[in-house]
C-alpha cells in the first residue's frame, strides 16, 4: 500500500476480478469500547419512518432521543438500555417502537426511551445488526452472530412477531462464518443480503444473497476483502434488488495509512466495481431516497489521523459514474439520509453542532444537537431511565461541557420525574469521578472460540 500514500483520495470506477485473498495474521480491532470514551461522538442516528420529528441518536456516552424535531433531547444511559457494548445498532419501527441490540441480545422500548424490555429468545444472543422489514415496517430483521468458549458459533436471521417476540428465518449460516452487516432491498422484501468473514481456509469476506427471504443463499467473495479489510453490506439499490453497496473497512489506526474501499455490485455479486478509495476511515454511508446520489462519511478518532490521510468530512457521489468530491469539511462519524434530510454526526468542536440536517445534499447544514445541550430523559421516577441513569450522570455530564445542568422535572403528562435539579444534584455530577472501564465484549470471546486470538486486539467499523 505504500505507493499509494502519496494519493490519499482515489475514486475509480475500474471492473475488480475475482482474486484469491490472503488472510493477515491478526483482526485489528482497537476500538472495541468507546463508552465513556474523552470525545462525546454520535455514532449512529435512526428516524422514525412516519413521525419525521422522532429521531434517536446512539453515541458514545449512551442513547439520545428527540420527540420535537431536536428542540430538546433526553439522554438514556447504557444501564437502563441494557447494553454495555460501545456500539450498538439500533432502529426504530413504523410504530415508534425503539430497538437497540447488542452482544447480551436485544432490548425494546415502547414509551420512547424510559422504560426498556428484552427479547427473551434473544437473551445472550449477540446482535450484529438490525434492519426494518420492509414486508411490514412494524417488524425488524436481526442478524445474529453467536459464539461462547466451548460452544458451536451460531448465527442467522430473525424476525420480530411483537415488541418482545422473535423467531428465527430462514436456514442459519455456516458455522464458519462472522455475520457483520445485514441490508433488505427496499422494493422486494425477498432480496436479503448478509455481508460476512470466513473464519476457515483463505478467511475471504463474502456476500451472502438471498432472493426468497433467507430460505436459501448464496455465497460471492468480495473482493480486496479479509480480516483487515472486513466487508460491511451498506445498502442496496432503492428501485434494482440486484445491486449493492460494500463498505470494506480497513486498519487504519495503527499509524499507518491504509485505504478503505466502496464497492458495488450490479449482481448479487457476480461482478464488483470499485467506486471509491480513501486514506481515512469511511465511518457513514446513506445512499438518497432519490436513488442517484450516495453520501459517505470519512473521520478518524479525535487525534488519531495518520500522517498522509485524506482530508474528513462528507463526500457526495452522484450516479451513473459515482465519482465522489468533498462537500463539507469535518470529520463524521455518522450519517442518515430517510427522507429530503441528510444527517451528519460531527464534532461541536469543528463544526459548531454534533447532530446537523442538511437539504441540500450536504452543502450546508443546520444545527440539530450541540451535546452541551443534552439533558437527561423526563421519565417517571419509578422507570428505569430514571432509577438506573442518576449515577452514570454524574460520568457523563462533564464530558458534555452543559455545567451537569438539569432537566425539566415534569413529563408531557405531568408526573413526577427525574432529571431535575434534584436528580442533578444527587447524581453529583463530580467532574473528577472515574470513568467506568470499556470492555471488548463478545468480540473477545468469538476470537478465543475461533482460536486466533493469539495475544491480536480487534476492531469493528459499526458507523452508519
């Protein structure tokens, strides 16, 4: 890779042959917990499809969530979400019913965030990605990659039949196989596709397609991909169920300077075309409701940018020959483009805003979320947002620059709730309190049941 440092922006749009990939010795995973990390980051924003001012936020200090198109967001801590991992994928369905999961399975909440739910089915099951069902928006398609010391990997799609039900669809995965990202083509709900790693023999990325709802599939090498080059499936064609987007994304945080790839394949992944190439790490893809532009989201973690890397910021690429130019500067961390909005996860520091909507595809952008601004969630007393969040306040609000200012104590329909500056107050809001401890989570324990750990850290690229 090295002669290609001296051009740290490629967009080419070259046919890629079938190529036998090597697998490198170790997986670099170096940012399996951020939770409570020195940068407040938004990481991943989901809208609801039929109330366009309900809109939640996963970051990296817990969920935020809006019911006013941003005037005001409450924040949801990790312990009452349920989750401890640092990336989470969540959603939410045509019924405002919000879904986070995670390596410990996955959690519902059906009252916006204040009270929280598990799925028992999926109680230990790691989740690696959830997907709103086109066939009925009040259901979601979950991919799960399940792998404990001394048990057999597992790992398949499954459905929600209600807010804390799930059955398994279609046949499961081969047992060698790493689920990572999971995409449903919006005009045929028939067309499913898995993005995964094979952990035995030349450990290849491959694209799994499905066209009958995951009862059978098929199996294409992605090419360039591998361990260090993990493929994330990032969206399919709005109106071609045939066509696909890849994200690979590649080690680019140790110091040296590696390019993350887009690929696309008209196919199902007969052929692939590589549509762009960059000296940074590609953290957001959302591809327009109009079908012929794709918006891609480049950043590092704050000071982490290797010597050489590509200007960050949002880049806009426009069909048929999808060549990408830089549109708007600053890192970004995440985007989302459901409907006339682009939204954009960048730094407050850079920016000016953490949460920004742009409707003009990315040439400017109004302020939606500063994260000073954050304010816990107004919940119930007695509601596990409230009971659970208090302490973790007292982490978190002084990493947000808001002073720990309080929330409003009383709820849209005039309970008693915390937030205030009771709540405020008890938490603390001690400046100096030590940070809980990240951990990897099921990461650790896939690479040990693998059995090539072998003393290697791990990194996932789970931004949206």
């Amino acid at each position: 890779m090295g002669a290609r440092a001296s051009s740290p922006l490629r967009t080419p749009s070259r046919a890629l042959p079938y190529t036998a990939l090597t697998f490198l010795a170790c997986v670099a995973f170096g940012h399996a917990a951020q939770a409570h990390s020195g940068f407040p980051l938004g990481q991943h924003v989901a809208v609801h499809p039929n109330d366009d001012r309900f809109v939640v936020l996963r970051t990296s200090y817990g969920v935020l969530i809006t019911r006013d198109g941003g005037e005001t967001w409450g924040w949801v801590c990790e312990t009452a979400v349920g989750n401890h991992d640092a990336e989470p994928t969540l959603t939410v369905t045509s019924e405002g019913i919000v879904y986070v999961a995670a390596s410990s399975g996955v959690t519902v909440s059906v009252d916006g965030g204040c009270t929280w739910m598990e799925i028992p089915a999926l109680r230990n099951r790691w989740i690696v990605d959830l997907a709103p069902d086109p066939a009925d928006p009040r259901h979601v398609l979950m991919l799960e990659q399940t792998a404990l010391p001394g048990e057999a990997p597992t790992s398949g799609v499954w459905r929600t039949l209600g807010p804390t039900e799930a059955d398994p669809l279609g046949s499961a995965f081969d047992a060698d196989l790493l689920p990572l990202a999971l995409r449903v083509a919006p005009s045929d709900p028939e067309h499913f596709y898995v993005s995964a790693l094979r952990l035995t023999g030349e450990r290849q990325g491959l694209l799994l397609a499905s066209a009958d709802r995951g009862s059978t599939w098929t199996s294409r090498v992605i090419p360039d991909s591998s361990a260090t080059q993990l493929p994330f499936v990032a969206a399919i064609d709005r109106a071609d169920p045939r066509r696909a987007w890849v994200r690979l994304a590649g080690d680019v945080a140790t110091g040296a300077v590696d390019f993350q790839r887009v690929l696309e394949t008209p196919d199902m992944g007969e052929s692939w075309i590589t549509r762009f190439e960059v000296a940074a790490e590609i953290r957001g893809f959302a591809l327009a409701p109009s079908n012929d532009r794709i918006a891609l989201g480049l950043a590092f973690e704050p000071g982490t940018a290797p010597e050489g890397s590509a200007p960050l910021g949002i880049y806009v690429g426009a069909a048929p020959d999808w060549t990408f130019s830089l549109v708007a500067s600053g890192g970004t961390h995440c985007l989302g483009w459901p409907d006339t909005r682009l939204f954009a996860c960048q730094s407050s520091e850079e920016v000016g805003f953490d949460l920004g909507v742009s409707r003009d595809g990315a040439a400017t952008f109004e302020t939606w979320l500063r994260r000073e601004d954050v304010r816990p969630l107004a919940c119930g007393v007695e509601t596990p947002a409230a009971s659970q969040c208090d302490a973790d306040w007292a982490y978190v609000c002084p990493d947000l620059g808001n002073a720990c200012a309080p929330a409003s104590t009383e709820s849209s329909d005039g309970a008693e709730t915390t937030g205030g500056e009771d709540a405020s107050a008890k938490a603390g809001c001690n400046c100096a309190a030590d940070r809980r401890r990240p951990h990897a989570g099921a990461w650790g324990w896939l690479l040990l049941a693998a059995g090539w750990a072998g003393g290697c850290s791990i990194r996932t690229a789970r931004r949206r």
